[in-house]
C-alpha cells in the first residue's frame, strides 16, 4: 500500500456544545495540525498516487477556511458539537472537492488538537 501525506497547522477558536462541556464550553483556541493521507495500492502510469502539489494547493485552501475562524460560526459545522472528529470529516470532504485520486484509494484526515490528543476520520475514495 503507497501513502502521500501533507500536514498544515492553524489556530482556531471554538466551544463545545454538549451537555456539561465544562471549561471546553467556553470560546477557547486550538492550534490544530491536520495531516491528509492518501492511501492505495498501485500507482499511475508515472508513479503517482495522487499529485503532491494538488494535495499541497487542496490543504493550504482548506486550512484558511478554518484559520482564525470560530468553528461554531461556520455553516458546515450548523447544528453540530464542533468536536475534533466533525473537523476531520468536514476537512476530508473539502479535500476530496479539490483533489483527483488517481491510483489513490483512500484518504484519512488526522487532526492534532494542540499536542493533547489525535483523532481521525477516514473515507474510501
């Protein structure tokens, strides 16, 4: 299995919005870093998995829709606790927007929410 993967960091604001968040209910920062990894077991007829500076352009466009944002703000999290895991899925489907596969099979999205704790959200492409 071949692997590409690009990481970006960026601050962003948010509070929690289940019952009982404790201080996490509070508008508080993160400095998230998010890593894309394309996955699949074959390259192209030029050995790509999936072109690197697609993936390059698709995560620096992604992290400025988040950067210095308030989560709760924004319409993709409308209606949701905005948790670590709802970033990682939402941040995989605007990758996926703006990147082609190729040979790739698989893209997981893993967001360090400052160097606490990793989570992480994977989808078949």
């Amino acid at each position: 299995m071949y692997r590409v993967s690009v990481s970006r960091t960026f601050v962003a604001q948010h509070y929690l919005t289940v019952p009982n968040p404790g201080p996490e209910g509070e508008l508080h920062s993160h400095t998230f870093t998010v890593e894309a990894t394309f996955c699949g077991p074959e390259l192209d007829e030029f050995g790509y998995l999936v072109d690197i500076d697609d993936v390059e352009a698709a995560m620096d466009a992604t992290t400025e829709a988040f950067r210095d944002q308030t989560l709760n703000d924004l319409p993709a999290f409308e209606g949701l606790n905005p948790s670590a895991e709802h970033l990682a899925r939402t941040f995989a489907a605007r990758v996926c927007e703006q990147v082609t596969p190729q040979t790739a099979t698989e893209l997981r999205i893993d967001v360090r929410e400052d160097d606490t704790a990793t989570v992480g959200y994977r989808t078949e492409l």
